[in-house]
C-alpha cells in the first residue's frame, strides 16, 4: 500500500486504514457486529481478537489507525499492541479523539435512557482524556479530534478551548474534527475559517461519506484544496453497502450492486470502497472491519478500478441526509 502526506500536515498515511469503534467494546451499531465478536465479550478475549485484527492489517500494508476515548478499551487495546509488536512511532500514523465518554459499562444493552456514550465538549472533559488518551498511545498519537463536533455543543466557539487545542498543535500534535448528521458540511465550512495565530486550527477533518450519503462532497473538496486532511468514515455505512444488509427496502440496490460486484470479480463492500476512494478529496477511507475476513475483503478495494459506467450505475443510490440519519439512528446496537 503506498503511503501519502495526509495534507499539508507533513504525516504520512496509507489510503485504507483501520478504525477501532467496533473492537474495541462489545456493543455497536455495525450491522451483524455480535457475530462478529462471537458474541464474546471477555475483555482479554476482545483484546486477542483485536490483536489478531491489527496483525492482518498491518501485515497487508495498512499504517494508519483510529481510535477514540468512547471506543471502550480501543486505545488501551492498540496501545499494548503497538508496544507488543514493537512498533515505533515513525513507523505508523494514530489518531485518537475526545468529546465523548464511554457509558455502557461493558454491556452489549443498556437500559431505558442510558447512552452507550455521553457527549461533553468541555475544557474539562478535553484536558482529562487528553491526559488519558496519551497514557495509553504515548509517542504514537499523531492526530486528536474533536469527536462529533457540532454547531449545538459550541465547540467550535469556545476560545479558551480552541487556545489550549492550539497550544497542543504547537507541541506537535495534529488537531482535528469529525462530524456527524445532517449539518456535516456546516461544520466543516465553520471549522475552516478558525485561525489561531495567524495559522489554520485545524488540519484534519474527518466525515461520513459513501455511495448512500455524499451531502459533503463539495466541503470536503474545499478542505483538500486548502490543505486540510480529509477522513472517510462509515463508508460501508455500517454495513448497509455489505452483503448484510438484507432489508427488504434496500433490495433492488442490493440486487444491483451485487450484479456489478459479480462482473468485476470483487465484493459489495470492495466495490463501496473503492468509490469513495476514487473522490479526489479522499487522504484516507477508514475499514471498520471486526474481522480479519472482512479487513481482507475491505482492502481488494485497491484492486477496483472505478469507472465512469460504475459512478453511472450508482448514482441513483444517494438518499436524501434526513432520510440516512433517520435510518442510521435506528440501526440496533448488537
């Protein structure tokens, strides 16, 4: 896999790279994400089954990784592994992110009017996991983003806060955002007016975007052409661009995208990948792969070439934002 500079920033990283949300806890809203675990949630069982993860991408070529605070143990889990495997820093790219606490206490459920993780863009909640995000990634943390930043938490108007953000970009660490929903592009569009001595805050914005939800598109080219790094997530939209996806509301998609799939001797999600891969804003399409047959399947990507007749056939799949969002809120946690 060759590797790039993500931006202006000077890091390297690998097209395809590696996010921990659904290794490192038991629940997620990945689509057939128990299976996945086999539906074992012994914490040095996750952690071996993590380890075996990481080896398979690191061994395919893979050198960027992302974790986050609410990731359950993911930091803790990719910490000891690139320790273990004695990997040094300039070897690999980390990115890591805080705003969010992890609340499900280790369960798959949890009950009536709990939440799996608590939202809290605070100075506060900033310097604590910031404090423990570097415990356990040390050296190797290279980029830390606001997790989820939205126009709501005021986040992105909190001076304070974007004063100590800067003063860690100074000591070397890449500061960053990612963005969620409908209003995705508005805060990315705010995020690049923030300036801090004179110099961009941010180097780095991370955001959904596949075959289903492309409402960033024009924002995310803005921000390459202006030297920001740009992350895809979820762009298996958490599973649905998979052979999981079984609803019967999606099947005439699902039918089509495995006719082309089938003619181009490659998978659904190989195929999905590979579009967002092509876009020209794209620095790195993060594999939210739980198993190593999966990370395997995601990264034959590379091998598709996209065409114009395959951006044909798939152009009618957008669905409006509301609609996505809608759809992905009521995606179960398993």
């Amino acid at each position: 896999m060759q590797q790039s500079t993500f931006g202006k920033s000077g890091l390297t990283v690998t097209p395809i790279g590696l996010g921990l949300a659904a290794l490192g806890r038991p629940g997620y809203i990945n689509l057939g994400h128990a299976d996945d675990l086999e539906h074992n949630y012994e914490i040095a069982a996750m952690q071996s089954h993590t380890y075996q993860v990481l080896d398979a991408a690191w061994e395919n070529g893979v050198r960027y990784f992302d974790a986050a605070r609410s990731y359950g143990r993911a930091e803790s889990f990719l910490g000891a592994w690139l320790a273990d495997r004695r990997i040094k820093p300039i070897q690999v790219s980390v990115g890591s992110k805080w705003g969010y606490r992890y609340s499900a206490d280790w369960q798959v459920e949890v009950e009536e009017g709990s939440a799996h993780e608590v939202k809290e863009h605070s100075m506060a909640m900033f310097q604590l996991q910031m404090l423990e995000s570097r415990a356990f990634l040390g050296d190797h943390l290279d980029l830390y983003q606001i997790h989820s930043a939205t126009l709501e938490s005021k986040v992105l108007e909190n001076e304070e806060l974007l004063e100590e953000l800067a003063g860690l970009r100074e000591g070397g660490i890449l500061i960053g955002l990612t963005v969620s929903g409908e209003k995705q592009a508005q805060v990315i569009e705010r995020a690049l007016e923030i300036e801090i001595d004179g110099k961009r805050l941010f180097s780095s914005v991370q955001a959904t975007w596949n075959l289903l939800e492309r409402s960033t598109t024009a924002i995310l080219n803005a921000a390459h052409q202006a030297g920001v790094g740009v992350i895809i997530k979820e762009a298996l939209a958490n599973g649905r661009l998979t052979s999981l996806n079984r609803d019967s509301a999606f099947a005439e998609k699902r039918e089509r995208l495995d006719r082309m799939a089938s003619e181009l001797d490659t998978t659904i999600d190989a195929l999905a990948l590979a579009a967002v891969l092509r876009q020209p804003f794209v620095d790195v399409v993060l594999s939210g792969a739980a198993r190593v047959e999966h990370l395997e399947s995601n990264l034959k990507a590379l091998e598709v070439m996209w065409s114009d007749w395959m951006a044909e056939e798939t152009a009618d799949l957008v669905e409006d934002p509301q609609q996505y969002w809608h759809i992905r809120s009521q995606l179960a946690w398993n």
